[in-house]
C-alpha cells in the first residue's frame, strides 16, 4: 500500500504499508514515511497517515508498526495523534547524517480487535 502527495510535479511525501508474508506475522505490517521539510506543519503528514491507516484497515491489517529516531518529534507527534502506542526504545539504533547516534522509539497500532 502506497500513497505518495504531489506538488509541482515533485513527490514532497509519502507512506506506505509493507505487510508480512511469513505466517506468523500475519496481518502485521511496518509503516513507511517521508514529507519534505517545506510541507511539514501543513497537516499533509496527519491526512496521509490517515488514510494509509483507513486503506490497511480495509484490507484486513491487524497491527501497523513504525521505528523512527526518538528526537522526530513532528512523526512521533502523528503517529500519536492517529492512536500509535510507544512499545519501547532501541538505543543508538540510527546513525544520522550528523555523525551521531541516535535512539529509536518502536511505536504500533493495532487497527482491530481481532486476536
């Protein structure tokens, strides 16, 4: 599942939805994004996030995870807005273009009550 916004005839962001195929993730799929920084605060992110989630819902996804850096604050921001739990963090999990390491913070949905 794919959704990518447009402006200008350039891709200024994305999401997408990757789901499992080995059986014991069944209905478990990770969560892809990208907005470029001039669109950030304009509520693009919130609105495609949103309906990357309907689309996955409506296709039968279970659970959505992401892994994104602890200090992308905008991200983490979203995702809690659209009902994303923090799982836990990973330390020095990312090596930025800053040289530096970073923690990671592992945050999911569970997009229905199905067990």
């Amino acid at each position: 599942m794919q959704l990518a916004a447009e402006h200008d005839d350039e891709i200024v962001g994305f999401v997408c939805i990757e789901t499992f195929t080995h059986p014991r993730r069944k209905g478990n799929g990770y969560l892809g994004t990208y907005l470029h920084q001039e669109f950030r605060g304009t509520g693009l992110g919130s609105i495609m996030t949103g309906l990357i989630l309907k689309v996955a819902e409506e296709q039968g996804v279970h659970k959505v995870n992401q892994e994104l850096v602890v200090d992308d604050e905008y991200w983490v921001r979203i995702l809690q807005e659209h009902g994303f739990d923090v799982e836990g963090t990973r330390r020095d999990a990312f090596h930025g273009g800053d040289g530096r390491y970073h923690d990671t913070l592992m945050m999911g949905k569970i997009l229905d009550d199905e067990t």
